[in-house]
C-alpha cells in the first residue's frame, strides 16, 4: 500500500496516460495485468494505484518504490520493455516521472 509522506524515503513515479474512450479499457486491462503478474512481484515495489478520468481520455497511475534503482531496473527489464511497446499502441502518450513527496495535508 502507498503511504504518501514527506517523512518516508521511498521512490514515488507518477505515470499519465493518454488515450481515447475506445482504447481506455484496453489500456487499463493491459496496465492491471502488468501490475498483478509482473511489476507487483518485482524487487522494491511498494504499492500501487490506477486512477481513470470521467472521459476515459486519461490514466494517472501512482506507484512507490523502495528505491529509485528498483523502479528503473524493473523497467529496463526484458518483460517490462516488452509491455511498455503493447502499451504505447493503447494510448497516444505516456510518461512516468520520479518525484520526492514535499508535503501533505489531512
């Protein structure tokens, strides 16, 4: 499970997805599969959350990390390349950036 505090060390990736309303349960089926039998299981991994816009246009998909190099060696590998090319033929645009949490509010 994500815990999202400026206190923790952990590497937070923020991916946004962009795609049409014909390919977003495509997209979404393709990226719940990647979660459940590979990135899940891989060295580091945290948690994760997938998140789909009112207009099916966007997926925002939150994901922590126990290190910045566990992330990056999970999508640098074979598999996750593989995944990654089926993906970008769902949607129009996609891009995962790391970032620090700098503060929160309850």
């Amino acid at each position: 499970m994500p815990t999202i505090a400026p206190s923790n060390s952990y590497q937070t990736v923020l991916t946004t997805f962009e795609m049409t309303p014909g390919t977003c349960q495509d997209l979404l089926d393709a990226l719940v599969d990647a979660y459940e039998n590979f990135i899940s299981k891989q060295p580091g991994f945290i948690g994760a959350g997938l998140h789909v816009n009112d207009a099916q246009t966007r997926i925002a998909n939150y994901s922590q990390w126990k290190r910045r190099e566990d992330f990056q060696a999970m999508l640098r590998s074979d598999e996750m390349r593989r995944r990654n090319r089926e993906i970008n033929t769902l949607c129009k645009t996609f891009e995962p950036v790391m970032y620090d949490v700098a503060a929160t509010f309850e």
